[in-house]
C-alpha cells in the first residue's frame, strides 16, 4: 500500500513534464493524457509524439526504464550541453537541432535546444524552455494540417524552425539598415553600442547554425526507412535554405563591420575637426597670453602705466594681433 501514493505521485510529475499528442495518420491528431502514453501502444496508421521537460528527475528515470531506447542514447538526449548533430540509432534517428529563443524578455541567440529521437511509430522530442516553432507544429495538428508520418515531422519541425531564423535575420537586416541611415546623419556612442550588440547576436547565432547547416546535411543523406525519397528531397530543400541564412547572417554581421568602420572614422573625423579648432584658438590666443603676462609683472617702467589711455591701447593692439592671426591663417588655409 506504501507504493501506490508514490507511483500516483510518479504519473502526476510526468503528467506535468509532458506534452503527448495521438497522430492519426492523416495531418491531425489529439493531445493524450500520460496514461495512455505509457500503456497503450498506437495502433497503425497512427503514431505517438511525447514532448518532455528533460530537467525532471521523474523524466529523466522514466526514460532509462521505459522509453524503450538503449542507455546511450537516452543519455545523449539528456545531456547538459547539445550540439547540432544527426546520428542513426535504436532504428530511428537521434536528432539535436536549435532554435531562437522568441520567449517574452529573451534574447534570440540564447538558442533553444531540441533533442529528439524519431521512429516508425513513436517520436520523443526532449527541451527545457519553450520553443514556438513546436507551438506552431501543435497549432498545425489541431487544424489537421500536421505531419501525417514520423519523416513529415521531421520535415514540418525543420521547416518551421528555419522560419524563425529567418524572421530574425530579417530583423537583423533591417537593424544594419536603420544604423547605416543613422551614420549618416548623426553618429554617436548609441550607434556604437547597437552595432556591438548586432554582431555578437550575429556571431552567436552563426556558432549554432553553422553545424545545424552540417546536421541537416547529414540527415538528407540518410537512408533509413523512416524517410522517404521525398523527404530526403525537402530536407536538402532545407539544408540549403539554411545554407542561405547563415550566409546573409555572415553578410549582416560584415555589413555591421562596414557600418562601425564608417562609424568610428565618422567619430574620429568630428574629434579631429574639434581638435583642430581648439589648437586654432590656443594659437590666438598664446600671443595674447604673452602680452598679458608681460605687462602684468609687478615692476616699475610698464608702458602706459602712468596713463589713462594705456589700458585702451592695449586692449586694441590685442584685438589687432588676434584679427591679424585669423587673416594670416586664412590665407594659409589652415582655417
């Protein structure tokens, strides 16, 4: 009787720690309780998705007893750190992809990782936080425009994921624009820091897109029974739709380069102007200085000092001196 509360207590964490949907083969499907993901095996044509917060110790010790895949590869899908990679195994396909974290108040190079395992009838997808292009593939089974085999899920889920990066990209993109407009007409250190934060979000993202592009490489290559022909196809569609985006993602974080350079060149042009004219009017005015300087020493036989009219004529001949200046650096072009 001692075991009863704790196996309910068992089906409840990983009631929480789940998300499973029946597919019935034809685009739509039902999100299932977990009882009936672990009791009832789906019949043909239909097929099981079972998503699950891999943080979860009731998760974690499930998938090593029930999940029926070998310890290796559970241990692969629960590891801390992923990297894009496909690999072959259990008859199926272990997949690590990533996507961009659009979650209210995160940053969308903090990637997402998605681990999954896919077969003929049964498709684990493991995360911690949430990832949108899933939500996107949920909405699409509940309109019954889903995947109706275990290769079109992988096909949607690539597809849809790319979709995210590329509005990313996109934005990144524009991001540049609106900056190069800016350098034009007024540069300064808010430029400077918007530029620093488009190219680290732009090396970021290329550092987990660039082996996702050789991940999906390698799983169009792939000749398991799970995919067809027509799936290898759009899966290289994929691959080279990738291919694509991290080369404008390579092209937007040169163009941020261009922009800086031409910012700080904007920057250096405006400190030298502003230089040069504090070295004009030092230069004004150290003749200036001179003659005030003189004619403040405390002895005897200064000039004019016995007269009212000394302080004027002095005052003149400064005045002199600094239009004399001004015309003398004119005519040398240095003003």
């Amino acid at each position: 009787m001692n075991d009863e509360p704790s196996a309910v207590d068992d089906t409840q964490a990983l009631e929480d720690a789940s998300q499973s949907w029946l597919l019935d083969g034809q685009g739509g499907g039902r999100q299932v309780a977990w009882g009936q993901v672990a009791d009832t095996p789906p019949a043909d044509p239909a097929w099981l998705w079972v998503h699950l917060d891999y943080s979860r110790p009731s998760v974690q010790e499930w998938m090593y007893r029930h999940s029926g895949l070998q310890e290796l590869t559970v241990e692969a899908l629960l590891q801390a750190e992923t990297r894009p990679r496909c690999v072959p195994t259990d008859n199926g396909l272990l997949i690590f992809l990533r996507g961009v974290n659009l979650n209210p108040g995160a940053e969308p190079e903090d990637m997402v990782s998605l681990r999954m395992w896919v077969g003929e009838r049964r498709i684990y997808t493991l995360g911690l936080r949430r990832l949108l292009s899933l939500d996107d593939l949920r909405a699409l089974i509940g309109r019954g425009g889903g995947p109706e085999a275990p290769g079109d899920f992988l096909v949607m889920l690539v597809n849809l994921l790319l979709d995210r990066v590329g509005v990313v990209i996109d934005e990144l993109y524009d991001r540049v624009d609106d900056l190069e407009a800016a350098v034009v007409t007024a540069a300064g250190p808010a430029q400077r820091e918007q530029l620093a934060g488009i190219r680290h979000q732009a090396i970021t993202l290329r550092r987990f897109l660039a082996p996702q592009r050789e991940a999906l490489n390698r799983l169009s290559t792939e000749r398991v029974s799970l995919l067809s022909g027509e799936h290898l196809l759009y899966l290289r569609e994929a691959a080279d739709r990738l291919t694509r985006l991290v080369e404008d993602l390579d092209a937007a974080r040169e163009r941020a380069g261009v922009v800086h350079e031409s910012l700080v060149s904007s920057l250096t042009e405006q400190t030298n102007q502003r230089m040069y004219i504090l070295s004009v009017i030092a230069a004004i005015f150290l003749p200036l200085s001179f003659v005030t300087g003189l004619l403040g020493i405390n002895v005897g036989g200064i000039p004019g000092a016995e007269s009212s009219l000394g302080f004027p004529l002095v005052v003149v001949g400064m005045l002199l001196v600094a239009v004399g200046l001004l015309l003398f650096f004119r005519w040398r072009r240095w003003f």
